[in-house]
C-alpha cells in the first residue's frame, strides 16, 4: 500500500453502560495487503477518575496488550512497541482492544487513530544499547539440600517495559544479578511479549529468566510461571488454572490483599502458589480477610515477590526472596521444584525490608505435601517452608540444629533452640495422620503445664515468641501447631474445631502430660481458640474409673482460669482431680452451684 494513505478514525463517547455490558470494546480495523506497520493513537482525558487500557488483536489473534501504561503502540515485521508481538502485518480485519478499567459517571470521551504505512522506517525509537555485564556478584548463599540439588534465590514477580515497570530486560536482570539473585520470573502485564528476550539475556548476565506473564483484572492478579504462552485475561480465572497447568506451568494469587487489587474471583478450585509477601499487605485498609478467603486453598504454597516496577516505587527484586530446591538452573528446573512421587523439593522465603516492625517477624509459611503444590513437605532437608523478614541483608531462614535428645514426656524430641532465655525441645507426634509439630519450654515443675493454641494462620512464634520466655521462667509450657499451620503439614480433613481438639488432646496422650486436660491450663486466640472447650470436652471422654471430672470452662473463655462460669455450665466436685482453680467468694460459688468453702 502506499504511504500517506487515510487513517481510521474512532471516536466517541465511553458510558457507565459500555462498562456494564463488557470491560473490553474492540474497534475494527481493515488493514490492506502489503502493510509494513501499522500505528495506533488513544487519545482521552486522563484524570483519576478515568482509565483506559490499550491493547490489539490480529487476524490470527493476541498481537499485545500496555494497559494504561501507553497511549500508542506501533508494531512492524521486526521491532513493536514493548507489551506487543513483531511480525508479519498480516491484510484483514484487526481490532484494537479497549478496556474500561475506570468510567465516571458522566463517561469520558475517547479518539483511536490508525495508522497503517507500506514502510515501517520511523514508526518506533532505535533498541537501547544492553547494558554490560557487572563485573562483580555477591558470593552466593550455599544451603544443604539433597543429592543432586541446590538451593537457588529467586524472585517470582518482576515487571519490566513490556507493561507498566521501567527497565528492559537486560537491565532487569543486571539489577538481579546485582542482587545476588540467581533467577527471576518477569511477569509482565497480560503480554508475553518480552519472553523471546529472556533466554539471551539470561546467558549473557549468568542468571535464571523464567517467564511468566501477570494476568491482570479488576478482580485480581494472578501470575502464570513458566513458558505456558498468552493466557487470554479475558477468560474466567478457571480457565487460566486449567491454561497455565495443562502446558506444564504453575498458577499463584498475587497480591490477595490489595485494596482494589485484592483477589476476588471465586474458582472451582485454587492456584497451587500464593503470595503471602509483598509490599501491598502494610496497608491495612485493604480487603485482607475477605481476599484471603477467596485466594487461600489447604494446598498452596506461600512464594514471595518484590512486584518490582522501578526504583523507590517497589520493594526492589529479591526483597522477598524465594528460595527453591531444584535439580538444575534452567526455567524448567525451577517451575519443576514441587513435590512429587519420586523426589520432593523444599521452597523457603525471606524478606529484608526497612519498613518491617522492629520484632522482624512476618507472615509465617506453611508446609504441605497437598498434589500440586510447589514446594515442601515434612521429609526435605528443610522441613518445612517458612517466611522471614528482616531488616538486615535478606539471607534463608535459620533452621533449627539437630542434635540427639533423650526420650523424654513419651515423646521423642528432635531438636533444640531457645525463644529468648526459655530452652526449647521440639519435635513432630504422630497423631490422628498428622505429624503434629510441638515445642516443650521451660522445666517440669509441681505446677500444671501451660498448652498454647495458636490463632488461625499464625504459628508458636508469631503468637507467643515474645512472652515465651516469661511464661516458661515459672512452669513447663507446650506449644504446638495446629493442622495446616506453620510446621504441621495440612491432610485431607477440614479445619474444624473438633478434629483439631482431638489434635492436642492426643499429642497431650503423646507427651504424656497427665491423663485430664483438667490438669492443664490453656491458652489460645482467634478461630483456633475454640479447640479449647473442645479439648475438654474430648479428654473428659478418657477419664479413670471411679473419678467425677468437672467441666471446662464456657467456650467464651479460654485460659487456665475461669473465675465465674456462664449460666448452664454447672461445676461439680471431683473426687480427686479439678477441672480449674475454684471460684473466688461465696457469689462466685453460689453461681457454680456449690456452697463457698
């Protein structure tokens, strides 16, 4: 076609009704036979109240998505706007895509102009010159792992050009590099066009590329790991799992609390990756409970990512860092660390970040062997996967150091480590199919132990690591975890609160710690408090011939002191054990249904 020829023209008015119909509009346009290149121009008033995303379709499909990153994008059979496909400008029938991301009320008028030209000469700037290679890397972090394998520090969610970040992708992986990472998953908004950059600049900087593409909506983020091709965004979250999977590669939540980027898709079942970790979660404004609620599954994986875009915007790349086992160095090795028949691999990651509270404790993570997930189980040399943070340089969670302990409570113990001044012996009970984590604090003395139930995913050091140390100075404390929390693997069986009162009262049978929870005081927060009664009420079941336990406490109250019992829990007298300390004056008493003594 020759030069100079007529553009294509839309333009119009965008409504709250266009909205309502579709979050995408597609333009149409012809394009003629011998096209060199072809460029397009959205032209609106762009204010807070008013965005719109910018993307194209060809003849043969999917040709790039920017988003509101750009307001134009030109594509040649060499060189295209980064966010989208070069090749062959194919004659037909082309759409420009237009998404509706935010319309106000009055609606926002628009202008798409097209441009096609027999020569693409002067339709988009020259390549930037590869920046060289850095001369020097920080020495890598060696950690134990298993025959064969090694542990690789990574970052899982990057954005570069290509949608809405600031570097290339060589540059990107100079600041990797620089990092000390030893791989990185750009992740790009809904395009894939920087892939075919990511295997030169991997070998020419010495450091893992995995692709990955962020599929972006307005109900959630979800980043797709591994050389899996366009996932259509348009298309149901399920979709994107069965994509993702079906062509060998991994699916994880991004960013679940995030405001108005929060997860809120409902799916039949859930990705195998989570992000627990990334700079979003310290604002509490933002929909946490709900979109946890939608993006958590028993079987997933806590991973990490930094979301990097440019610098002072973002944590930068590795901040968290995700650490994984693989067999070797390639994209495919790290997408394959996950758990399987044959070999399983362990995944761990830490944080470094200015910002986190003084005490360094963040979200913790949690090991699982669940069919699909990426990452840990009991038997790794690891044992369990874990998140960190710290305000010093970011380095691996310190495991615990094994050394051999004697028998001791009926249960083996296998390792020690101190919480402040309180020495720590810890180990995993078989109970009810799980290997149930526990830590026994303090020495035994003539008082009753103390039990410690953790909140809903919390773990022993989140909820109690601080006063650990002065509740053990006096007495013996047990502390463990429940299922699907922290250490204790997750098993086929909901989380509620009698089966996991059955838990502590058979790690309490394990250990050896009386025969009645009556001798032993408790503590507990959140959903996992409700164990509480239930253990009562679970070992009351067990008690020796001839004895009258009393009750435990009302559910509503859960320490090891229950000064005035609600109405309808009458307490009677045991001919040799208590159930707690007796209520305090004759008030007290005469509501419990005994008289004062």
């Amino acid at each position: 076609m020759a030069d100079g020829s007529r553009p294509t023209v839309h333009e119009g008015r965008w409504t709250l009704e266009h909205r309502f119909e579709s979050p995408w509009h597609y333009l149409p346009v012809e394009v003629e036979p011998g096209t060199a290149g072809l460029r397009v121009e959205l032209a609106y008033e762009q204010t807070g109240e008013s965005v719109l995303d910018l993307g194209c379709l060809g003849p043969a499909g999917f040709r790039g998505w920017s988003g509101g990153a750009r307001s134009w994008f030109a594509i040649t059979g060499e060189q295209a706007t980064p966010g989208y496909l070069p090749g062959e400008v194919e004659a037909g029938l082309w759409q420009v895509m237009i998404g509706l991301y935010r319309v106000p009320p009055d609606g926002v008028p628009y202008r798409v102009t097209v441009q096609a030209s027999g020569d693409d000469s002067g339709l988009l700037p020259a390549v930037p010159a590869a920046p060289p290679v850095p001369r020097e890397r920080l020495a890598r972090r060696e950690l134990p792992a298993g025959p064969g394998r090694q542990w690789l520090a990574g970052d899982l969610h990057a954005h570069t050009v290509h949608s809405d970040g600031a570097l290339t992708v060589p540059e990107l992986a100079v600041l990797a590099v620089e990092r000390g990472l030893d791989f990185l998953a750009v992740t790009d908004h809904n395009t894939v066009s920087h892939h075919p950059e990511l295997a030169g600049a991997a070998r020419r900087y010495g450091i893992t590329l995995v692709p990955g593409q962020e599929v972006t909506t307005d109900g959630g983020h979800a980043g797709a790991l591994g050389d899996v091709g366009w996932i259509d965004f348009r298309r149901e979250p399920d979709h994107w799992l069965d994509a993702t999977q079906a062509r060998g590669g991994l699916l994880s939540v991004n960013h679940p609390f995030a405001g108005p980027l929060s997860w809120t898709h409902p799916m039949r079942r859930r990705p195998p990756l989570a992000e627990v970790w990334h700079p979003s979660w310290l604002d509490k404004r933002w929909t946490i409970p709900f979109a946890w609620w939608l993006a958590w599954d028993p079987g997933a994986i806590p991973v990490g990512g930094s979301d990097w875009h440019r610098p002072g915007s973002d944590a930068p790349p590795g901040c968290p860092t995700t650490w994984v086992e693989c067999a070797g160095r390639d994209p495919a090795d790290v997408r394959r660390s996950r758990p399987s028949a044959t070999a399983r691999c362990c995944c761990a990651t830490t944080a470094s970040w200015s910002r986190c509270r003084p005490t360094g404790r963040c979200w913790p993570g949690r090991a699982g062997r669940a069919p699909g997930s990426a990452a840990t189980g009991p038997g790794c040399p690891a044992r369990r996967a874990r998140t960190a943070c710290s305000t010093r340089a970011a380095r691996p969670w310190r495991l615990p150091r094994s050394r051999p302990m004697r028998q001791g409570g009926g249960g083996r113990l296998i390792g020690r480590r101190a919480y402040g001044r309180s020495v720590v012996n810890s180990g995993y009970a078989p109970v009810n199919g799980l290997r149930m984590y526990y830590e026994v604090h303090g020495q035994s003395g003539p008082g009753r132990p103390l039990v410690l139930l953790h909140g809903g995913l919390q773990t022993i050091e989140l909820s109690f690591g601080a006063v650990l140390g002065q509740l053990a100075a006096g007495r013996q404390v047990i502390a463990t975890e429940l299922q699907g929390h922290g250490r204790t693997a997750d098993i086929e069986r909901d989380l509620e609160p009698g089966p996991l009162a059955g838990d502590v009262a058979a790690l309490l049978d394990h250990l050896g710690v009386g025969h009645w929870i009556t001798r032993t005081g408790s503590a507990g927060s959140s959903r996992c408090r409700s164990a509480t009664p239930a253990t009562a009420t679970t070992r009351r079941s067990r008690t020796r011939r001839g004895t009258r336990p009393r009750p435990g406490c009302p559910p509503k109250r859960t320490s090891g002191r229950c000064a005035r019992p609600t109405r309808g829990w009458r307490r009677t007298r045991a001919t040799s054990t208590r159930s707690g300390p007796r209520p305090r004056g004759r008030r007290a008493a005469s509501r419990a249904g005994r008289p004062a003594s």
